[in-house]
C-alpha cells in the first residue's frame, strides 16, 4: 500500500507543476522564449569556442554576457515583434508571410544586430564610442548574411509553426546564428566594404 500511495502522490505533485507552469506560459508567454534564449545564446557562444575557435579555456563572462542579453533583451523584443507582425498580418497565406519575412528584414533584423553590437560592447564595460565603432565596421557584413538566412528561417515560422512555438522555434535556429554572432563580435578582421 505505501509504494501505490507514494506512486499516487508523485503523480499528483507532477500534474500540478504541469499545471502550473502552463498557467505560468499562458499568462506570461513571453517568459518562454526568455527561458529559451537564457540557454540557447550561451550555447551558441559556447558552440562557437568549443568547436569553432577551439579555444582550450571557456570564457564564463562572455557567456554570462550573451545570456542576459539573450534572455533580457533579444527574447522580449523579439516577442513583441512577432505579437505585432501577428497582428498586422493574422494569416497564414503565402502573400502575410512573405510580407512578414519581408518587414522584419527591413525593420526588426537591422535593429536586433545594431542592439547586439552596441549592447554587447557597452555589457564588455567599453565606451559608447567603442560600440558605435563595432556597429560600423560589423553590422552590414553580418546583415548581408542574415538577409539570406532569416527570410528562409521565417517563411517556415510563420507558415508551418504554431504561435505559441514560434519564440522558441526562432530561438533554436538563433543556436547556429549566435555562433556566427560570437565570430563576429569576437574576432577582428578587415572588414571588406
């Protein structure tokens, strides 16, 4: 009898954290892309020393960096942009989601970059003239290959994945992308204009 009650009472406790944090997500949604982003920029940088770089010693505050951003800036911006192109353009059609694809190229992509090279650089305790300087020598080199990877990215987000899941969709395709944002940000090259 012990072993069927204690078997009763785990299965109890797990259906009311199931319900709980569902009740959670559905009142807060946002927090689910933020608690995607908080692991997902990490690894992506954690991605690009390990296998990329191969750099022998992590760097925990480079990482730190990326997941407060990730998680306090990229996921909720990125919430809220999805939320109004949802609004602005509700249907699955070919011509909304094209539109879509389309628009946030044009606003949402260059925004997030810009943000992501001055606020990293301001999270590295450099000055604002230092992020303005990285934003200039890195952002249309690293639009020019977003531009061809993102609109790909967001035709199948917007058409095949459900609302709920489109933060964390995006967040798993932003793996790869964090990696190649951590490339750039990290190493200096001569910038081809």
């Amino acid at each position: 009898m012990p072993l069927r009650w204690a078997i009763f009472h785990v299965k109890s406790s797990a259906d009311v954290v199931r319900t709980r944090t569902s009740s959670f997500f559905n009142k807060y949604p946002v927090a689910r892309g933020m608690i995607a982003y908080s692991v997902i920029w990490p690894g992506g940088v954690l991605l690009q020393e390990k296998f990329i770089a191969k750099k022998k010693k992590i760097d925990y505050d480079r990482i730190f960096r990326f997941s407060l951003f990730g998680t306090f800036f990229v996921a909720p911006t990125l919430y809220y942009w999805l939320s109004v192109a949802r609004r602005r353009w509700p249907l699955n059609t070919l011509r909304h989601t094209l539109t879509k694809a389309l628009v946030e190229q044009v606003t949402y992509t260059p925004f997030a970059m810009i943000s992501f090279y001055f606020g990293m650089t301001l999270l590295e305790g450099k000055t604002v003239d230092d992020g303005l300087h990285e934003v200039s020598h890195k952002f249309w080199p690293t639009y020019r290959v977003g531009v061809m990877i993102w609109p790909i990215a967001q035709i199948i987000n917007y058409s095949l994945v459900s609302e709920k899941n489109r933060v964390p969709y995006v967040s798993i395709c932003s793996l790869l992308w964090t990696s190649f944002l951590a490339y750039m940000k990290y190493n200096n090259f001569e910038i081809v204009q």
